[in-house]
C-alpha cells in the first residue's frame, strides 16, 4: 500500500488526476478485501464453536465468549463508514458461508471437537450444515439489529445463548 500511496501523491502533484482516482479506487478495493477477509476469519471462528456446540451438545464459557466475541467484531466490521450500508448484507450470509467457509471451519473444528477424535472427513459426515447454518444466520441477524446498543448487545447475544445445547446449563453453571 506505500507504494501506492507514493504513485497516488506523485499523480496529483503531476495534475494526472484520472491515475490518482484510479489508485483511490484500486485502495478502497484493496481495502474492501481486507475487510470481508476479517469477517471471515470472524465468521469461521464463529462457525467452528457452533459445529462443537452441535457435536458435543454442550456451551462452554469459552465457546460462548468466542461467539459473541465473534459476533460483535462481524457487527463493527461489516457496517461501512456511513453507518447506513453494510459490506455483506443479511440475505449473502447463507451462500457466503455455504460456498466459502463452512468447509474449512469443519476442517478446524476437527482438531477440537471431542479432542480431535474425528479427522474433517469423519467430521464431515457427523456434522448438520443445514442447522450450522440457521444458527449462525439468526446470530448474524442481531448484527443488523442497531435497536441493542454496544450496552444491550452483550445480554441478547446471551439470551440467545441459552438456546443452543447445553445453553441452559452454561448459564446455570452446571455441567
């Protein structure tokens, strides 16, 4: 990006204006893809929890952070600067996590589901991508939800919670 930078303020002090906004577009693109990298490494850690969630029929404290941690980075990171638009909206999530990313949180997820006892092809086969994929998108809607303050958000996604397996016991603190 200095290099782009460097041509950027060259092509203005030159008057080439036409390079210089050709390099402000190739900048917010370049942009763009580092944002929707973010939600996506979001997006599988998300993922990942919710398969062992799904597998193992318990949440632990540490799952749970890491879910909503991961839904409130996807909620900063996915509204533009405008705070009226988003970079992935509300009906993208299905196929962006169908065609990009369920595969690949499956994969990790097989390292830490029951300590790895099944490798991603085993995994793969246990796991129900169709209920993976309505869980996260109802954690992804709240994302879109600007009624729940940063404040209010936490409790939601807390509520929201105590609805997966073993999400009544996390919050009671048995085990």
């Amino acid at each position: 990006m200095t290099q782009e930078l460097i041509d950027l303020k060259k092509s203005i002090l030159e008057g080439r204006y036409a390079d210089a906004l050709a390099i402000v577009d190739e900048l917010e693109g370049m942009s763009k893809q580092a944002i929707l990298r973010n939600i996506q490494a979001y997006l599988r850690i998300l993922l990942i929890h919710l398969i062992k969630n799904q597998v193992e029929q318990r949440l632990t404290g540490s799952w749970a952070a890491s879910i909503r941690n991961s839904i409130r980075e996807i909620r900063s990171l996915n509204i533009k600067d405008n705070k009226k638009s988003h970079y992935i909206n509300l009906g993208e999530w299905e196929s962006l996590i169908e065609e990009e990313v369920i595969e690949d949180a499956i994969a990790d997820a097989s390292d830490e589901v029951m300590n790895g006892v099944y490798n991603q092809f085993q995994l793969s086969e246990i796991v129900d991508r169709n209920q993976i994929i309505q869980t996260a998108l109802k954690f992804l809607a709240l994302t879109y939800s600007y009624s729940y303050s940063a404040k209010e958000l936490p409790a939601v996604l807390a509520e929201n919670l105590t609805q997966l397996s073993g999400g009544e016991d996390w919050k009671t603190g048995k085990r």
